[in-house]
C-alpha cells in the first residue's frame, strides 16, 4: 500500500523591504504622535497658531500616509482607510466626522467621471477615438506620445481634468493594446500614461473649467485683496506656461520613457482599416456622446452665467450616471469593474486634507514655512510659496492646498513687498501639477490603473518633473509674467 503523497505548503517569504516600510511608517507616526508640544507659530502681524494635540497627530498620520502610499506597503486604497480608523481610534476627530469626508462630494465626482470613461468603452466610442487618433499622429511612438498629450491638455480647456482623465484612460488602453499584447509593463506604457496625468494638471490650469481649484483660489483672492480676477485674465496669464509645461513634459517623457519601438510599421494603415470597421455610429454611441456633451456643455456654462453657478458639479455628472443605468447603457454588473482602490484613495485624501485644516495643523505648518522667508528676496519668498504648495498638493487634494497656504501667503507678501497677484498665479501653477504621489490628482490614479507602473516608479518620475516644474514657475515669475503685464513687487 502506498503512501499518501504528502502536500508541500510553499514556505511563507518575508518581504524585508515592505515590512520595513509598514515599520518606518508606524515609527514615525508614533514619534510625531509622542513627542512634547511644539512652539506656536507666529505671522508677521503677531498672530499666534497653536499646534493642538490633534494637529500634532493629523500631522503625524499624514507622514503616515505619505510613507504608506509611496512604497505601497498595502493596497492604497486600504492606506486611505487607515486615515480614517486612526483618526477615529487616536481621538483626532470623531469617527462620524473622518468617515464622512469619504463620501465628500468631490470623491462622488471621481465615481462620476469613472463611470463616463467605462461606458465609453463598453459602447465602443474608446475603440472608434483611437483609431481616428492613430490615422492622424501615424506610425511614430514620439508623436503617438504627443498627440495624446495634446488632445489631453486641450480638451482640459472645457471639462474637468478628472472627467478627461477618465475619457482619455480607456482611449489610451486601446491605443496600448496596438502596441503591444504583453501582460509585462513597457517603457511606452510608463511614458504614455505617467504622461497623461502629468499634462491634464499642465492643461488644467489654462482655463477656471479644468478644475475647483482656480474658482476656489480666486474667491480667496477676493476676499483678502478685494480685487476680480476674470476668467480670460487668468487664461492670458496661464496659457504659456501650461502649454510650455505639456510640450516639455513631452519632452521629458521621452527622456525617462523612451519606447522599446520608435516607429509601429502600419499603424496607421492598421488604425485606418479598424476604424471603417467600426461602422456607422450606433444608436447607443449616440446616446452616450449627447449626455456627456450635456455635462460638458451644463459645466462649462457655470462660470459664464451666475444663475447656474450654485448648480452642484458632482450632481450634473451623477446625473449622467443615473441616466446610464436608466436606459440600461450599463449594468449592476457593470459596478463590479469599477476602481475602488483609487475612489477609496482619494476619499481617504479627502480626509487627511480636511483632518490638516480643522485641527489646525494646516495653517500652523504654513505660518512656520512662510515666515522663514520673512526677510529674503520676493523672488526667494515666491519660489518657497511654490516649493510648500509643491509639497501639500501631492498628500492631499489640491483644492485643500490652496484653501491651506494661499490666505496665508496673501497676507504675508504685503509685509516683503511682493504683489498679491504674482503669489495667486504661482499657486494656482504648482497646485495643477502634483507630480509625486497617486493622491495628489484623480489622474494620476487613473492612470495608475493602467498597471503599467507602480506608485514608487511614479514617484521617481515625478521629481524631474516637479524639478521642472519649480524652473517653469521661475521663469514666468521673473521673465514671462512682467513682460505681460504682471505686477510682482509693489516697490
């Protein structure tokens, strides 16, 4: 009689790095967590910021979370619920609190956006995009690269960068998908989706359509100055330099991400043949190009005609959503191939974000990085206001970096005679483009979808773009901005 075979268990592998990594992080969260009160922080009129014992801990949960999301230790998405179930245990807010930022309206109009993107590509109209694109750009990898970056950028001129991040992922994946069949990551699709995020923030600013966070800067910059900043005054002054940052990022992409082929040979022919195959536009196509031009259109007059400027932005594109669902466009099982992992990580952003701002935490790390350039140049105390932007927009949502360090900076550039508008257009710059980590823009985790690359290779390419990113900003403040007209010194 033989034997029973004996079942051999693979032997359980140590992950050394990311065991270091989930120890580095809990280390420093409880390191800042423990240790003595700090000093207040002190503005240039006298006014003291208390660091709270809340503040003290929103601020170590925060290096938390950016050391957890970076290396990706665990799914970002369940990082994101550790901001919530820390706050809730470490008496940072109450838990009612914390957990409801995670359904914060602006996380519902991530949803919203996803939703547009996938049923366009379950109704055929991603496929059709493509291969229009790819008989216009051609056979060469370079100008595929540039073509989808800037039909990225401009159609951020008239729709939210989320809501085009959203529509451009599903195009691109087709494109993708004429390059190579390959399950194995690519340089092309590093360079074609990291690119794509990168030029959505670049285009974004250009106009007040592509994100909250021009019309939230601007009402802060009402209110503390008391001057109107008009929609074409700020599309004059960002022009330049948005296009400047898409066509150097380009530029840049091809210098990290340089495609395995520089030419597909009959691609284009390929792309040609596929599109007549496609046919004539179906009912269904129809259908779901005439809702989404309704939102684009709906979003777009908000800022034009100020009876529809109460209107909700996250309710016009859930509208579309519910429509979709209603003509049976999309099915229940059509929710189950929806992210999750990147709505939980920005709702798990929006919640650090608002867990910063109400502890205080926010304004006191603002006061003690502005005053330090109390008494430097206004070119020195610019560029500091760009490099702290720099850094809050990539942890949190950019809309909270602005509402963070913008009052502040405001108030404090009268007192080094530095023109108040100058600091609102260099915010407003650096705030579009968090280049480092997955939370600081829905585009940057949409693309992360791709799976073409992880949050570390996103982060190490990032700090060439955000080096390029600070030259850019340089430059229109000490060259481009004067020479049209920008004041950036009130001496």
């Amino acid at each position: 009689m033989k034997a029973p075979l004996e079942l051999h268990k693979p032997a359980l592998k140590l992950d050394l790095k990311r065991i270091f990594f989930i120890l580095l992080g809990l280390g420093v969260f409880l390191a800042v967590y423990l240790m003595d009160p700090l000093a207040d922080a002190t503005d240039p009129a006298g006014e003291h910021f208390q660091l709270t014992r809340q503040g003290k801990a929103a601020i170590a949960l925060f290096l938390l979370a950016g050391i957890w999301w970076v290396f990706e230790v665990i799914p970002i998405g369940i990082t994101s619920l550790v901001i919530g179930v820390v706050q809730a245990l470490f008496f940072i807010r109450p838990a009612e609190v914390a957990f409801k930022d995670f359904m914060d309206p602006s996380v519902m109009f991530i949803f919203g956006s996803l939703i547009i993107g996938m049923v366009f590509t379950k109704v055929g109209l991603t496929k059709r995009l493509a291969y229009k694109m790819l008989t216009v750009v051609g056979d060469r990898t370079s100008m595929i690269y540039l073509g989808c970056f800037v039909v990225t950028a401009a159609l951020t001129h008239i729709m939210a960068h989320t809501a085009v991040a959203a529509t451009m992922f599903p195009i691109l994946m087709a494109i993708y998908s004429l390059y190579s069949q390959e399950d194995t990551p690519t340089r092309f699709g590093k360079g074609l989706f990291i690119g794509m995020a990168f030029v959505a923030g670049a285009g974004s600013m250009i106009t007040l359509l592509g994100a909250a966070r021009g019309a939230v800067a601007i009402g802060f910059y009402n209110d503390i100055v008391g001057q109107q900043v008009s929609f074409f005054e700020l599309t004059y002054f960002m022009f330049p330099i948005g296009w400047l940052l898409v066509f150097l990022t380009w530029g840049l992409i091809m210098l990290l991400f340089r495609p395995e082929k520089a030419t597909i040979p009959g691609l284009r022919e390929k792309a040609r043949r596929l599109y007549k195959e496609t046919g004539p536009l179906t009912g269904q196509e129809i259908f779901v190009a005439i809702v989404v031009l309704g939102v684009i259109v709906t979003l777009s007059l908000k800022s034009f005609i100020p009876a529809m400027a109460e209107i909700d932005k996250t309710s016009v594109v859930l509208v579309s959503t519910v429509l979709f669902f209603m003509f049976r466009i999309l099915s229940v099982q059509d929710l189950e191939q929806i992210p999750w992992n990147i709505i939980l990580l920005f709702a798990g952003a929006m919640s650090i974000g608002f867990c910063l701002w109400e502890t205080g935490a926010a304004k006191w790390m603002a006061v003690n990085w502005l005053i330090m350039f109390h008494q430097a140049s206004w070119f020195v105390f610019v560029m500091g206001i760009a490099f702290f932007i720099l850094l809050m927009t990539n942890f949190i949502m950019n809309v909270a970096a602005i509402a963070i360090t913008l009052p502040v900076a405001l108030v404090i550039a009268p007192y080094l005679g530095v023109a108040q508008e100058v600091v609102l257009f260099t915010a407003l710059v650096v705030a579009a483009c968090p280049y480092l980590l997955l939370v600081g823009a829905a585009p940057n985790a949409i693309a992360y979808d791709s799976r073409q690359f992880t949050a570390a290779q996103f982060f190490r390419a990032g700090i060439p773009a955000s080096l390029l990113l600070l030259a850019v900003v340089a430059f229109a403040v000490a060259i481009v901005w004067p020479l049209m007209g920008m004041p950036v010194t009130t001496l």
